[in-house]
C-alpha cells in the first residue's frame, strides 16, 4: 500500500515527442547552389516615419482669357503708335528737303460775255476767265488731272462753271488759263434785278471757286492725287455785255483736301 501511495505522489513523467512542422519553404523550391529559387521573394522594407509635414503642392491656377487679350492690345497699340511714329518721320524728311508749298491763283481779268434773260424768265450767263497758276515749289511738279472745274458765283447761286484743262506744271512755272464759263439759272429775274441794283454802287459781290484735282511729283515719283480748292472773293464795278470789268477787290484762299 505504501508503493502504491508512492506512485500516486510522484507519477512517471513520460516525454513526449514535439509535433511536427510544415517547412515555411516548400521542399520542391529549396534554393540550391547554381541558381536561386523563383518563388523567393525579398523581405520587405521597414517603414519609416517622419514628422515633418509633407510639402503644400499650390493649386493649379486656371488661365485667364483676358491675359491672352491684353497681351494682343497692348501689341497693337504698339505697332500703331511705331506706324505714327514712322509716317511722321517720313514727313517730316519730305518737308525739310522739298519744303512744299500750295500753288497759287491769281484772277488777271474777266469779262461778260453774254448775260440775259430768256422767255422762260432763265438767267443765261458766259464770262470769259484769264487767270495765272503758279508753282513756288523749287522741287516738286504738280500734274493738274482730268476733273478740274471753276465756277462763279453770286449770292450763293452759281452763275456759270467750266472745266479746267489738264496739264503739267513744273517747278517754279507761271502758266496762264484763258477759261470760258457758261450756266443758266432758274428765276433768273430775281438775281437780275438784284445785280442792276448793286451795279449802281459800283460794287458787285462775287465768287470765284476753284476745284482742281492734281498729283504732286517728288524727283521722279509721282504721288497719289489729291484736290486743290480754292475761293476768291471779288469785288467788281459792272456786269455789262462784253465790256472788260473792273476788279476792285480780290481775296483768294486756297487748301489741299484728299
């Protein structure tokens, strides 16, 4: 009995053997000496953390149409303000070296050829015009064009009109127009009681208009056309038939005009 309490107190301790592991590796893929196994993959990274705060990326910025539009304004502006420039420096090389000056006009006689009154109560006029063009111009020609016209007037009725001719003026040239003009007016007698009554003071209003298309020339080039118009303002003693009247005053103006 006293084995027995014995083999209860200190049983047999019977060792066990451990169970066994799966290889982590399969045994088809272990690596051998000539060559590394397919299935191996490396170990990964540790990873590693950072305190600092990750840079702040700017948000993209759309495009703004108005650029693209001042950008064109402002060469514009540009390219006309260099256009001025170059068209005002290219001006002013021709004044200083041709120094242009208008042609000048001068009224040498008139004279009234015809002026009555026809059954249909018209005003039916012809005056003969004698009148001087001068060209001052040292360098410049002037072309006077097909479209040249003179007129005379009264009381801002025009009284008769007749072409000038075309010709060439060249430089510092006097040339001498003998014009005649002719024209009928509507209610005539009006005009012609008013003229009888002038004609007793001696002084009769008159204008002379003159509008002359001509092209300048500059050494051998020939510039685009351009108008000459001009007004004399006259002053004569009578308007009888075919008796040379006197100018008692003349006053004539004259502008270029594209």
């Amino acid at each position: 009995m006293a084995d027995h309490q014995r083999q209860r107190i200190h049983p047999e301790v019977v060792e066990t053997p451990p169970p066994p592991t799966t290889p982590l590796v399969p045994p088809a893929s272990s690596r051998s000496e000539k060559g590394s196994n397919p299935y191996h993959r490396p170990p990964p990274l540790p990873l590693r953390y950072s305190h600092a705060m990750p840079p702040i990326m700017p948000l993209p910025q759309k495009k703004r149409s108005g650029s693209c539009f001042c950008k064109c304004l402002c060469w514009t502006l540009f390219l006309l303000f260099l256009l001025i420039i170059l068209i005002a420096a290219t001006a002013t090389t021709i004044y200083l070296v041709f120094k242009p000056k208008l042609p000048d006009y001068s009224v040498d006689t008139l004279r009234v050829s015809d002026l009555r009154l026809n059954f249909d109560m018209s005003l039916y006029a012809k005056f003969e015009v004698k009148i001087t063009a001068t060209n001052p111009n040292k360098k410049i020609g002037i072309y006077y064009e097909k479209g040249g016209r003179m007129s005379v007037w009264y009381t801002n009725t025009e009284l008769c009109q007749g072409s000038l001719p075309e010709f060439y003026q060249g430089h510092q040239n006097r040339t001498v127009l003998n014009l005649s003009l002719t024209g009928q007016v509507q209610s005539g007698s009006t005009i012609m009681a008013a003229m009888q009554q002038q004609q007793q003071t001696g002084r009769i209003p008159l204008d002379l208009k003159v509008k002359a298309p001509v092209a300048i020339k500059l050494g051998k080039l020939k510039l685009r056309k351009v108008n000459v118009l001009g007004e004399c303002q006259l002053q004569v003693d009578s308007l009888s038939s075919n008796n040379l009247i006197s100018i008692k005053a003349s006053n004539c103006k004259f502008r270029m005009k594209p």
